[in-house]
C-alpha cells in the first residue's frame, strides 16, 4: 500500500505522533493508501512556513516573469505524470480514469494559464480621478494578500488544488492547502511534483487533516490573511463566522441546485444527451451539475422517453475501466445521502422514471444508478437542496416567463443552462438566470479565462480569469501630489485660515 507524508517547508513529512489516516478506494471499499494525518499543530507549522516564505523569502519580491517559468514547470510536471496521477486520483475519489485523465491535462492546461497572466496582471496602473481640488497623479498597486489558507473538496481533487494555487501563486502569495480528507493523494502527488520545480521553500505546504482541525486552524489563526473554501454551503457559513476573528478576507465556492432549461425549440437529441451529461457527469458530484430540468409541457413526455432511453446505456462500474459511464460514489456516507433523498423524493409525490437504487450487478463500492424523477415540484426537498449524487429532476412549464421564475427560486446560483435552435432568444433567457455561469447549448465548460463562481448561497468571490487572480490580491491607491507649494494646498485654508 503506497505511504504518503505531509508536506512542509519544502520537506516531506509525518504527521505529529505518526498520525495515519487509510484512504478507501471507494469501488472497492478497501483501504488503498496510507497518509500522514496533520494535527493542528502541523497546520501551525505549516502556517508559520508559509508566513516566514511570505515575509522573508524571495517569492514576494520576484518578478512576474520568474513566477510564470515556476508555474509552468508545475505544468510540465504535472503533464508529463497524468496517467500516474490520474489512476492515484480514480484509487482515492472513485472518479472514473476518463474523468481524471482529463482533469489532469486540463489541471497542467489551467497552471499554464495562470503562468501566462502573471506577468499581464496589472500590478502598477495609473487611474483618473477628478483634478478638483488638488492637482495628482494617482495610481493602483496590487500586491499579494499574504498567507493564504486553502481548504478543498473530494469531487475533483487534483484540478481544486489547481484553482487554487494557480491564482495565489501567480499573484505572488504563500498558501497551506487542505485537501479533503478523503481524497489527499493527488494533491500530496502535486506537492511533489512542486517540490522538484525552482519553487522557494514553505511557499506550497499541502497538509491533510480534518476540517475541525486542520481547516478551523486555518480559518482562525491570525498568521493567515486569507482563507478559500471550495465545499459545501453549511460548511462555507462556519468559514465565514470563524474567519471573521481576524477579519480574514474569504472566497467561498459553495453548493448549487443549477436549471437547465429546454426551450421548445431546441434540438432536442443534443438537448437530451447534454442534460444527461450535465447531471450525471462524475456521479452527479459536481457542483454547478444541471439537477433541475425544466421542460416545456407540451413536449414533457417526448423529452422524458428520450432521457430515459438514453440513460439506459450509461454503464456504471469500475471505475479504473475506459469503459464505465459512472464509478461509484466518494463514500457510503454520502451513498446513504443520494439513497436518502431519493426516498424522500417519492415520499413527497415525485416519481422514479428510471434508476432509484443501488446498481444489482455490484456487490462492492458505493454505487448508486442515474436515477431520474419525474412529477417534480420545484418546491420539493429533492429540487431545493443539494443532492450531489446522479439524480435528476425534471419539472414541467408552462411559459418561459414560468420556467425562468422557478430557476431563481433557489437559494443558489452556481450554473445553469438553456438550450434552444434561437441563440438570441436563449441569450434573452441566460441574461435574467440569477446565477453564476449559463452555458447556451452546452454544460460543464469552464473556461479557465473566464470567471466562475456563486449568486446568493452558492458563494462570495470568483476563481478564474483576471477577476479569480485579483481576488488573490490588495489594492493600494498612490496619490502623488503634484501641488508644490504650501499655500495651494487644499488642507492649507481648511486648518490655518486663508
Ligand atoms: P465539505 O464537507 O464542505 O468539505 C469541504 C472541505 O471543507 C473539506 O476539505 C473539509 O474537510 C473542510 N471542512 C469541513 N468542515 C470544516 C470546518 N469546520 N472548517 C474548515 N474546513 C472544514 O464539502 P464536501 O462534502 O467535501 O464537497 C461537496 C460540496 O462542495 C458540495 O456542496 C459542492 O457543491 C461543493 N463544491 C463546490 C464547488 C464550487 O466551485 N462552487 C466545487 C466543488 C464542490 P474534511 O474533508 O476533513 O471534512
Ligand atoms: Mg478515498
């Protein structure tokens, strides 16, 4: 069984104690790797590595033109080690080796891009303000915030280290990251692969722990000056108060119910798949998936033979075989979760179209089918809270006007999509979507260069493009005067007297 240690300060290294945690691969529901498991003295050694880095290394004060060649030595490493990675990553987490293999070029691709921005972030600009009453040249300057606390989740563990060491390294930062516990190897396989590159010593430090510990440590310790959660909207509330100790700035990428809406002139075979893939991709563990399907009420029924139809051939198995649609679940936990809802789906009067349980040819893992619900009001427990799991819900409308007001009758707004032959009339659609991201015939495509993030519950901030780097920096304002006399300056009648 692979050994994997914390890493601090440049170094590899075991937890307080020896401290171990097993790590299940979640189709086999065996242990598949053993790995250091931090204290929160670990974390404070890890913070107190980050702050020294900060204070005293030379990350801060290289030039942007350095920092992008170290970000894109991260990239070459992590390229030229993907299929390893990848298969590390199917072991922890249960995503399938077609998901993870592509996460982990897009994960190289993404670090190329934040490599490629940081000399283009605008460090040092001049801004206008009025010349009234004094005479000045005024300019911004953004610096990097500081220590940055990172805390990340299990459903796609390699490209959430990405998101969030990309834009704090390419703004000049430190950082402590804490992968879920779940799911720590591929983000302790990237520290390794950092620990090879020109990286200065206690810039990165990855420690696996608990979020009571090890993320609490982050969220409050006051040698951290920002701290960025990706997780759940519960978890994301306890950051926000815990933070607000020491007035930490914080992003948060939280939960999210996201529609998805079939206008009635949609191709609908496109339509049919992309919805299906925008629910069930990864199990449904993804964040921003498109778990409420609204459909016109005219073409219900079709549209339902079809999602049905074409789920059906979606094969949900090991997830190590190129073959396999889906792989199981991150955990029984979170199984028992999915199984959970799905009761209370019927209970509250939805009806199962297809799916609804564990899958009967696997005896091992913690699988659930894809699973649709049809009969579903958008008030129902299983279309307002998050599921995470393969289960899709579809509600009938009458009017576009009808469909658009129960896509923002949610306390999230993370995704979304509409799909229809009229762009324009869907564009007209996506503009009134009270929500983060809207894909037009399309779902799941972030684009690196473009910012994504939460309306209302679903998050606070935006990762990606120049908006997700700058939200890893301060502002200063330089007013330089350019007034040189004593007596012209606007202060001098306001205290002594003209
Ligand atoms: P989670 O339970 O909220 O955990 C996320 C991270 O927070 C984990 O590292 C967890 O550590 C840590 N954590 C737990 N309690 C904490 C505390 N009291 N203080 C500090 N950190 C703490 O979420 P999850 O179940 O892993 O992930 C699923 C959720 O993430 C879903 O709600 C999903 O929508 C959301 N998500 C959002 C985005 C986005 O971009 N908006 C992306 C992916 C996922 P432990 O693992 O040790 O518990
Ligand atoms: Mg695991």
């Amino acid at each position: 069984m692979p050994d994997y240690q914390i890493y601090i300060d440049g170094q590899f290294c075991d937890a307080e104690g020896g401290k171990t945690a097993d790590s299940i691969n979640p189709a086999t529901e065996e242990p598949w790797a053993r790995v250091a498991r931090a204290s929160r003295k670990d974390t404070q050694r890890a913070i107190a590595a980050a702050r020294r880095a900060f204070d005293d290394g030379p990350w801060p004060r290289m030039s942007q033109a350095d920092r992008a060649k170290i970000l894109n030595q991260i990239a070459d490493g992590l390229e030229a080690r993907s299929q390893e990675i990848a298969a590390v990553e199917t072991h922890d987490s249960g995503g399938t080796i077609r998901k993870t293999s592509g996460d982990m070029m897009m994960g190289a691709a993404q670090l190329r891009y934040f490599a490629e921005m940081a000399p283009k972030l605008p460090l040092w600009e001049e801004i206008q303000v009025p010349q009234f009453p004094a005479q000045s040249k005024n300019y911004l300057q953004r610096e990097p915030i500081g220590v940055c606390g990172q805390i990340i989740p299990w459903n796609f563990p390699l490209m959430m280290a990405v998101w969030k060491i990309g834009p704090a390294l390419s703004a000049g930062n430190t950082l402590v990251l804490k992968p879920a516990s779940d799911t720590p190897c591929s983000a302790l396989e990237l520290a390794k692969i950092i620990d090879q590159t020109d990286l200065p010593k206690g810039v990165v430090n990855v420690v696996h722990g608990s979020g009571a510990e090890c993320g609490e440590e982050l969220c409050t310790s006051p040698l951290v000056d920002k701290v960025a959660l990706t997780g759940s909207t519960e978890v994301g509330r306890r950051v926000q108060q815990l933070a607000s100790g020491t007035i930490k700035k914080v992003t948060l990428e939280l939960g999210g119910k996201s529609a998805n809406i079939i206008l009635d002139d949609a191709d609908l075979e496109m339509a049919v798949d992309g919805s299906l893939f925008g629910c069930f991709f990864h199990q449904g563990q993804a964040c921003e998936s498109g778990t409420r399907l609204f459909v016109p009420d005219k073409l219900h029924d079709e549209i339902v033979g079809r999602l049905v139809e074409r789920t059906k051939p979606l094969t949900v198995g090991d997830p190590m075989d190129f073959a396999s649609c889906q792989g199981p679940l991150i955990s029984a936990r979170q199984r028992e979760t999915v199984l959970g809802y799905i009761k209370k789906g019927v209970d509250e009067g939805a009806k199962v179209a297809i799916g609804g349980k564990r899958p009967e040819h696997l005896s091992k893992g913690y699988y659930v089918e894809p699973t649709i619900f049809v009969d579903v009001k958008n008030s129902m427990t299983v279309a307002q809270e998050e599921i995470f799991g393969p289960v899709l819900c579809v509600i009938r409308y009458k009017t576009i006007d009808d469909a658009i007001r129960m896509a923002n009758d949610s306390i999230y707004g993370l995704g979304g999509a509409v799909w229809s032959r009229d762009k324009e009339k869907a564009t007209v659609v996506a503009k009134q979507m009270r929500t983060g991201t809207v894909w037009i015939n399309e779902y799941h495509l972030l684009s690196v260069a473009a910012p994504f993030g939460g309306y209302k519950q679903s998050g606070i901030g935006r990762e990606f493009g120049l908006e997700g780097i700058l939200e890893y920096t301060e502002v200063k304002h330089v007013h330089v005067d350019q007034v040189d006399n004593r007596a012209g300056k606007f202060w001098y009648g306001a205290l002594f007297g003209a």
